[in-house]
C-alpha cells in the first residue's frame, strides 16, 4: 500500500483464520480509531464491516485454516480511516448458497434463496468506500470510513482541497 | 464452535417471548432453533417476540439466523416481533429489510402492549 505524508499508520496486526477471530479484529480497530474523528455511527458501521471482512477472509479466503493469517492494517489518511484486510489464500471460491446473487429477503422468506449471503451486501452498506484486489495469493478489501465533517467532503470521501482518500484500483464487484 | 447466544424463554398475553443475550453469530443456530421450538412448544401464541436488549453482536450469519425463524414462523402462521435493538442494529434490519416483516418495538414493555394491541 502506497503511503502519503498525511497517511499514518495506527494499527497493523494478524489474526489466526479461525472461526470467532473476526471478533478480535473488531476489537483491536475499534480501538485503533478511538481517537479518530468518526461519530458513534460510523465507528458502529466501521465495526460491522471490519467484522465481516474478516469473517469472508477467514472462511473464504483461507478456507478456515488457522496457519494462514488475516493481516489487518489501519490507516488514518487524513481525510478518512482506510482498513485493509488481507487473506492469503489465493481466490476466492464463491459459495453455492446464493452468496453472488444481491440478498432478496422475499426470495429467502420463499425458499428460493439461501437465508444467508448477507455479508458482503453489508460491508458496502456500512462504509463510504470498498475495493477489493487481487496480488497473487494475496487477496486484499479496502474499507473507507470518512472522517471529519461530511459536509465538507463529497459521498466519496473527496475534500474540496482536492484530498482524495480513494481507494487504490477502482471497484470491483467480486466476491469477498 | 462454542455459541456465546444464551436464550431465556417465557410467556406473555398473545406472545412467546425468547429473550437473547451474547452473541448472534453462526454458533448460536441450535440455541435459538431450540429456544424457539421451546417457546412455541410452551406457548401456543400467534407470536413470537425476540428480544435483543442483552445482545451485543449481530453478524451476518446471526442476520441469516433471524431470516429463518421468520420463515419458519410465517410458515406456521406466527408474527414475529423484536425488542430492544441499537439504533446500529435497527438500521441493518431496514437495510435487510427485515424491520418490514418484524416489528420493531424500544422494549418488551412496548412489545406486549403493541402485541396485546394488534
């Protein structure tokens, strides 16, 4: 990941891809960004979405395999909280549940769809701004939250000085 | 995995209540599969309220887990009604849509009497 003067680093660290374990990523970036300038909503948002990045990193990523890691890096960039998380198990398999298609909860309440599938229709929900790329067996999701007055910044986290904390890459509908 | 979810079942005029506390995650699918088999077992009502107010985690395994006792309630003919969510997890239940087939009240209070009221 490419570093600016105004990026800074507050967190970096990895968990073990074991069921349960998104719990302590949660855990470990909410306290990261206690001191950033994000409402009580979005650090609520942030959480959900660090969750079930991870979640989907564990399990899809790395199939469940405690060996392999969840590396989660926050950044402040200074027009928003960027957190990376990072799998490293090569592609991602979509599930045969119903994962792909955009969760109908008529369809599911019907039997025509799985009841699960919700996570990644959470994740970009729940923050301002996701990406998702690929780097060999490294699969990486980008989550933006910004912070500071959102009056004074566009839906896409853009400032009117021209900062942009726009994720690296463009967006990518895949699965995480 | 070890379920963090605890349920406490009870009755109330008109409703079966299954009171959660922990985590709604995956782990807790037999929990709350056999809170709510237990609560309706008991309690012959029309409706089913879970209450959230001692949850502190939803994620979307728990989100599915909901999804599914709403169809098996709607299937047996049974409302369901929810109580005591955070502004936070109110929100994912409109984003879901779930807050359009669950009524959503502030506490159990609030829920039996809009229960009792319907």
């Amino acid at each position: 990941m490419t570093m600016t003067s105004r990026e800074r680093v507050l967190t970096s660290f990895a968990v073990p891809s074991e069921p349960g374990n998104e719990r302590l990523a949660l855990t470990r970036v909410a306290e990261a960004v206690a001191a950033a300038d994000l409402t009580a909503d979005q650090l609520e948002r942030l959480k959900t979405a660090v969750a079930e990045a991870t979640m989907n990193a564990i399990e899809h990523g790395n199939h469940n395999r405690p060996e392999l890691d969840v590396d989660v890096t926050v950044v402040d960039t200074g027009a928003a909280i960027a957190v990376s998380i990072v799998d490293n198990g090569g592609a991602h398999e979509p599930e045969n549940d119903g994962h792909i298609a955009l969760p109908d909860l008529d369809l599911k309440l019907a039997g025509l769809q799985s009841p699960r599938g919700w996570g990644l229709f959470l994740i970009r929900n729940m923050v301002d701004a996701m990406d998702v790329s690929t780097d060999g067996d490294k699969h990486t999701v980008r989550l933006l939250m910004v912070t500071g007055d959102p009056a004074t910044q566009t839906p896409d986290g853009q400032t009117p000085d021209g900062q942009a904390p726009t994720p690296e890459g463009g967006p990518d509908d895949q699965q995480v | 995995m070890t379920s963090k979810c605890e349920t406490t079942t009870r009755s109330l005029p008109g409703c079966a209540v299954i009171e959660l506390s922990g985590e709604v995650d995956g782990s807790a699918a037999d929990v709350l599969s056999k809170a709510y088999d237990e609560a309706v077992v008991a309690d012959q009502a029309p409706c089913v309220l879970l209450d959230f107010s001692a949850v502190d985690y939803i994620n979307s395994t728990g989100i599915a887990l909901i999804v599914s006792v709403l169809a098996k309630a709607r299937s047996q003919g049974r409302q369901v009604v929810a109580s005591g969510l955070s502004d936070h997890y109110r929100q994912i239940f409109a984003i879901t849509r779930l807050s359009d087939f669950i009524q959503l009240y502030d506490d159990i209070d609030a829920a039996a009497a809009g229960v009792g009221a319907n």
